[in-house]
C-alpha cells in the first residue's frame, strides 16, 4: 500500500483530500506496476511474479524506452509506461500540492 492509499485509508482525510488522490490515482496509478517491475527485475526477467507464478503473456519487456516514455511489462502481463518529461512531474507535484495545501497547518 502507496502512502496516498494509507492517507487516504486510514487517516480520515478531508473530502477534498479523497478527491486530489482519486485524480493522482487515475494519472499516476500504473506507477506502482512499473515500481514493481524495475525493482524485482529477476523476477520479471524469469517471467514470474512475486509469487513465482508464471506473468500472463508472451512478451517480457524488461524496461525500454520509447522517445519520452519508460515502460516495463508487469506482473499482469501488461505493458505500463510513463511519460518522462517536465509536464508529466508538473502534473505530478500539482496534485501533491493540492493534498498538502487542504490541511491546515496551524
């Protein structure tokens, strides 16, 4: 579990604060396959999971970069890719600041 999905979880966060993570969520949600992947390369390079269970496709791709976009097949058999440019960490640090900006820090 991703720190916002803690947040969001367990902490009781303000309505406001549900929103903003729903918005990163659905921009930025795929990270965590791509984290996954790039961090349990052996894993993936052998084509199984975490549980050592066969991944669901043909194609292993063990991290490539397309122009401006990294991607990484996941432990679902599909390929996740992210944009790696200025607008995409705007966006990023934009919502994050939203979520922080909806506390009151008195």
């Amino acid at each position: 579990m991703g720190l916002l999905e803690a947040l969001k979880k367990y902490l009781n966060p303000p309505n406001s604060v549900v929103i903003f993570i729903s918005e990163y969520e659905a921009i930025f949600g795929h990270l965590k396959y791509i984290r996954d992947s790039v961090a349990h390369i052996e894993d993936r390079g052998r084509g199984v999971d975490k549980h050592q269970k066969r991944i669901p496709t043909n194609f292993l791709i063990l991290g490539a970069f397309i122009e401006r976009r990294f991607g990484f097949t996941a432990s679902d058999g599909k390929f996740y890719e992210i944009e790696l440019s200025e607008s995409t960490l705007f966006s990023a640090q934009r919502i994050l600041q939203k979520i922080i900006s909806a506390y009151s820090w008195e």
